[in-house]
C-alpha cells in the first residue's frame, strides 16, 4: 500500500488531528458556545434554588404566624366560653369513640 492510498487524520490545526480539536463531535468554536450554554444554565439553576427556597421560607413564615393566631383565638374563645367548650370536647370525645368501634 502506497503513502498516498493511507489516509491520514486531517488536521485542523499545527499539530492537532481533527479528533483532537473536536469535542463531541462539534467543531472548536462551538465546544465554547456549548460550555457557555452549560455555565448559563448552572447559574439559572442555581437562581431557581435561591428563589424557591426563598418562597418556601415566606410560606413556612405565614402558616406558622396563622397557625399561631388560630390558637391564641381558640385559647380565648375557651377562656370567654369554659362550660360550652368542655361540653364539645366532651361531645367530640363520644363520636371518636363511638367511630372507632365500629
């Protein structure tokens, strides 16, 4: 077999192969567009992180506030109403058992 008949990886540099300048297959100046679309898209990701967690401590602030507020008015309305209160618990209480029973 001649020298001319070998096929020698083209080059697409000095010294460098065509399958060393490619990176997945595509050409050396979109191995730094791809690795610029994955650092762009770490970093929205890492803004969705921060925005959710962000929402989820607003959340977590407001129902513990609420939760609190119910049971402060629970606890007065138990306080202005002791008689009727105890006659519910006590109402409650039967239904409970009475359901778990059967």
């Amino acid at each position: 077999m001649a020298d001319s008949e070998r096929d020698p990886a083209p080059t697409t540099g000095p010294g460098e192969t065509k399958e060393q300048g490619d990176v997945g297959g595509a050409a050396p100046g979109e191995a730094g567009a791809v690795e610029g679309v994955v650092a762009a898209v770490g970093e929205a990701a890492g803004q969705v992180k921060d925005k959710v967690q962000e929402w989820a401590t607003t959340a977590a602030d407001k129902t513990g506030g609420a939760a609190g507020d119910v049971g402060r008015g629970l606890t007065d309305l138990i306080r202005r109403h002791p008689l009727p209160a105890l006659l519910v618990g006590f109402g409650l209480g039967l239904l409970l058992a009475r359901t778990m029973r059967t």
